[in-house]
C-alpha cells in the first residue's frame, strides 16, 4: 500500500479507537443520568412519601451538575477523550450513582441494576485492564450496600426493605450481569471495529488495484499515441544519416537520434504490457484472467500449475475482467504459495451454470480447529518457532484472506475452504491433500455477453495529455 493508505489504516488501529468518544457525548449521556435520577428523587419523596436525606441526595446530583457545566464551557465541542480521561469520568460516575444508592436502600432500591450502565460503557471503548478494573470497583460497591446502606422508610416510620434472600439474589444477578455484560459488550465491539478495519483495508487494497489498472491504461494509450510521431522521427533520422554519408560528424548526430527514438519505443512498450485503458480488455478469457492473478507469484521458488476442465465440454468462456477478481484470486493463490512445500495447483471448471475455480496446495492445510473462522478478519493464533523461522513476515492476521474473500463474494462468489486431507477417497489427488480453496462463481455473475457473438465494443476512448 501506499504511505497514505497506511497513515489512513493506522487511524483505525486498536489504540485509536479508543480516542474516537467525544466529551460532548459522554456529557449528554450524563444530563439523561442527571434528569433520571432528579425525577426520581422527587417522585419517591413527593408521591410516595418517602424520607430521604434530600440534602445530601441533591449535593451528589449536584456535583455531577457542576462537572457537566465545567467540561461544557472549559473544554472544546470538539475534544475526544483520552484513554485515562474516559477511564475517569466512568470511575466517578460509578462512585456518585452508589453514593445515592447508599442513601436510598442500596441493593433494596431496584434501580441498583443502574450499576451496569457505565461498566458497559468501559467495555465498549476502554482497554481491558480498564474494564477489569472498574468491574472490581462495581463489584466491591455492589457487595457493599449489601450491608451499608441508609434504610428507605415511608412517613409513618415503616422501613420498605426485600427479603434477605431477594437480596443476595440481587446481589448475584449483578455480580453475574457485570461479568456477561463486560464480555458481551467488549467481544461485540471488538468484531465490529475488526470488521470496520478489515473492510477499510479491502476498499484501500481494491483502489490501489483500481489505480494501477488505471495507471497501466494511461501508459499504454500514451505508448499508442506516440508510436506514429516516433516512427517519423526514426524514419527522417534514417534518411538523415544516409544523407551525411560526407559528414562524419553530423551523421553521428542522426545515428543518436534514430537510436533515442528506438529507446523510447522500447521504454513505452515495456511500460504499456500492464494493461491498456481498451474496451477489449474488459472482458478476456477466462483462463487468462486466473493466469494474470497467478503471475505475480509464479517465480517465487514454487510452481504454479493452471489446469482447465469443461465439465460439459463448452468453450472456455469470456468472464468480465474486473479488479476484484484479479485482485482477489492473486491474494488466494499467495495463500497457497506461501504455505506450499512445491507446488500450487489452480483447477478451473466451467458447466453451463457455473465456473469454479478450485485452489490446492501440497502443504499442511489449514489448522483444524480455525477451519470454520477462515474469511474472519485479525483471526490470530500464537506460532511455533519452527513457522516463525519459516515465514518471519508472517502475522497470521487473516487479513489477506477476508480481502480475497470480501472482492470475490461482491462479484457474486460463494468460496469454502476445506484440507484435502479431510475429504476422504472422494478428495484431491494425494500430493493434492494440503489447504483447499474453492471459489464457485454462478456463470452468468461473471460471464461478459453469454450466448451473442463478439463483435466490435465501441471506440477506445482518447487519450488526452
């Protein structure tokens, strides 16, 4: 990728996320806490007659009031909250929600499940070490108002309390809720900015493709149209240099000249065999297209065997020659070479409904017990020694493969992946029994014009300087 490219995905790594939470939204959340629990303050002493030490229910509101106004006209709209910042604010607004629950029965007062909230908070956007943390501080005030607690009691001097067995039934239910809820949470949006990742860094990989198509089309229409003005300038020096047969010198100013125009001739070919900006181009054969997504990895010090079968025995088919096929079968068969002991073997099949294309390998296979994640995106695993001094590149990342994955499904792909190995007499070949990719495409997804002959596709756009 490019330095941009990764500047950009760096913005989405882990340690960034964290910084995403603006002040603004953790101080409105905090206005709806400030207005829930002033209305139930005044419901419970109005209505229901209850005596609470108001003054000091009020100072505790309150203060949460005051660090509202404070952030609201210290700091900017716009301020992300660090790591330690987030941290903090969540640690008080625990420490000020358990303060009013210890003036106002504690675990007896049903809205002591308010403890879960910014716990959930913690899990979604701090750090794990900061999770923990603040699941200890809950826990410990949960058990806490267990048995310290100011009692609620009604005019008439009756204490309102819930059976001792409700209680710790309370006490266990959010002992046990902030546990699953941390995780829950925590896992929830751990996959979700994976997925976020992991998608930003398939569209980054996919413009990159899309350049340099595009850079390839504008060097080949340039190389078109130069090659008339070059001819004439070869064709003058020619006639040039066999008219100063009696100038020695000035032929050797010809002669440089013919040889400079053949070099720029040279210098745009060569530049021009990544591909042209050519309507014709936009559709090939399909054999063509798997050879293009496997040449980058054919001198890699492994072979590449490409073998075609016409399940029906129809022609080879025209497929459209999109980015994200080439794109996407070049990551699989990268896959395979790199985990292959010699040979890498890419079968193509066509039916009349469906093409698939079917990637082998004589390595080991994929790990059993990863077989039903592959596609996940940052799926790691801890590496022997022996894989780290085998491929020190290498981070098992799964990142290559939910790209390859995400292209081909967005042009109508269903892949699977399975271990030769594991599938019995009916299975690959035995020097064939290492990872298996096979990527099945419905025909007509992917076929450019089916069934109307080929004829002209219209005028090649011109280049324009």
């Amino acid at each position: 990728m490019s330095a941009s490219a990764d500047t950009n995905f760096d913005l989405l790594a882990p340690g960034r996320r964290r910084n995403w939470i603006r002040l603004r939204t953790m101080i409105l959340l905090r206005w709806f806490a400030i207005a829930g629990q002033l209305a139930a303050i005044v419901v419970a002493q109005r209505l229901y007659d209850l005596q609470l030490e108001l003054g000091l229910c009020f100072l505790a509101v309150g203060v949460s009031v005051v660090g509202n106004l404070v952030a609201m006209f210290i700091f900017p709209e716009t301020k992300r909250l660090s790591e330690q910042e987030n941290f903090m604010m969540v640690v008080f607004d625990v420490f000020q929600l358990a303060f009013l629950l210890f003036l106002t029965g504690g675990l007896h007062n049903p809205f002591s499940l308010l403890l879960l909230a910014p716990v959930t908070v913690s899990a979604a956007v701090l750090r794990l070490r900061s999770t923990i943390i603040l699941n200890a501080i809950a826990f410990s005030f949960a058990s806490a108002l267990v048995f310290w607690h100011l009692p609620l009691m009604t005019d008439d001097g009756q204490v309102l309390r819930i059976p001792d067995l409700f209680v710790f039934g309370q006490w266990i239910a959010l002992t046990i809720a902030l546990v699953f809820i941390s995780v829950y949470a925590r896992r929830l949006t751990s996959e979700m900015h994976a997925m976020q990742e992991a998608l930003a860094a398939t569209q980054m990989a996919l413009a990159r493709a899309q350049k340099l198509t595009d850079l390839g089309g504008v060097v080949a229409a340039a190389a078109h149209e130069l090659g008339t003005p070059l001819a004439t300038i070869k064709l003058t020096s020619s006639e040039l240099y066999d008219d100063l047969a009696d100038r020695p010198e000035q032929q050797e100013d010809a002669a440089l000249i013919r040889q400079q125009a053949d070099r720029c001739r040279d210098i745009l070919r060569s530049m021009g065999r990544a591909g042209k900006d050519d309507l014709q181009t936009r559709q090939a054969p399909l054999l063509e297209v798997i050879r293009e997504a496997a040449e980058p990895h054919q001198e890699r010090g492994k072979d590449v065997v490409v073998e075609a079968e016409a399940a029906d025995g129809g022609a080879q088919p025209q497929i459209l020659r999109r980015p994200e096929i080439v794109h996407g079968l070049r990551n699989l068969v990268q896959n395979a070479v790199d985990f292959a002991r010699s040979t890498v073997w890419v079968e193509v099949i066509w039916t009349d409904m469906h093409i698939t294309v079917r990637i082998l390998d004589d390595g080991r296979g994929f790990p059993t017990h990863l077989i039903g994640r592959i596609g996940d995106p940052f799926m790691r695993r801890r590496r022997s020694e022996r894989e780290r001094a085998q491929r020190p590149e290498y981070e098992g990342m799964g990142l290559g493969l939910f790209i390859a994955k995400t292209l081909l499904e967005r042009t109508g792909a269903e892949l699977s992946f399975a271990n030769g190995w594991d599938q019995g007499a009916q299975g690959p070949a035995p020097e064939r029994r290492g990872a298996v990719v096979e990527v099945v495409w419905p025909r007509h997804e992917i076929e450019a014009d089916r069934g109307r002959p080929r004829g002209p596709v219209g005028a090649n756009q011109p280049f324009l300087p």
